[in-house]
C-alpha cells in the first residue's frame, strides 16, 4: 500500500474563474471601504443601510459591519463555500432595494424612477450570481 500526498482540495484549476474574480472584488471593497471609512473623515462620518444615511457615532459604529460583510464574501469565494453565491445573491437583492429607498428619500436622490433602474441594473449581478451557484453546485464546499 502507498501513500500519495493528495492533491489540495483548492487547486488553482478547479476554482471557478467566476468565484476567484468575486473574491477579488471582495477583497478590494474590504481594502477600499475601510481605507476610506479609516483615512477619509468625509467617508467616515456616513454609511447607508436601507438606504438610509447614518451620521456620526451610528456611522462609525457601523461601519465595520461592511467591512465584515466584504471580509466574509472574500473567505467564502475564496475557499469556494457553496452558500457564498446564494448569500451574495440576497445581499446585492438588498443593495438593490436600498439604492431605490436612498434615491427616493436621500436629498442627493434622482426619484424613484431613477433608483428603480438603478436596482434593476444590480439585480441582473445577483441573478448572475444565482446562475453561477446553480452550475457549480457539486464543485463547491459546504
């Protein structure tokens, strides 16, 4: 009986190109929103949730909720978690929706024409997303 060293459950060539590019992004909204959130005091005194602004000590408290939000996608595409697609799914559904309350009820807003296609535009990335998932079910970690 031989031993063989197993091949890594991860290799470079059984990743889906799709689930590297999307840890990427990721990683690089992590990088981005915490560099400015941390470095830029315009950045850090709002975020938006719901599409409603939070200022201030709300802002700051919440921000790194994002950063886990991006930190976590990041992991999970990465190690190729099969619940990562259908999760980034329902979270970009929801950027969706926040982009049409925001410009509805947000000053800086263009209506709720306007934040309607903007919504429709992300939501056709969360289908993609839940295409994605759907074709490499058997391929992925649990």
């Amino acid at each position: 009986m031989t031993l063989e060293p197993s091949a890594p459950a991860t290799s470079r060539s059984s990743r889906p190109l799709w689930m590297t590019i999307w840890a990427l992004i990721c990683a690089a909204g992590l990088v981005a929103s915490a560099s400015a959130d941390l470095f830029l005091a315009e950045s850090r005194s709002v975020e938006v949730w719901l599409g409603f602004e939070t200022r201030g000590w709300v802002a700051l408290a919440t921000a790194p909720i994002h950063w886990a939000i991006f930190g976590v996608g990041a992991w999970a595409f990465w190690t190729q978690r099969a619940w990562i697609a259908r999760w980034a799914a329902a979270y970009t559904f929801y950027v969706a929706l926040s982009y049409v309350i925001w410009s509805e009820v947000n000053p800086n807003g263009r209506g709720w024409p306007i934040g309607l296609l903007q919504a429709a535009a992300i939501s056709t990335v969360a289908i993609l997303l839940l295409r994605a998932a759907r074709g490499t079910n058997g391929s992925t970690r649990t």
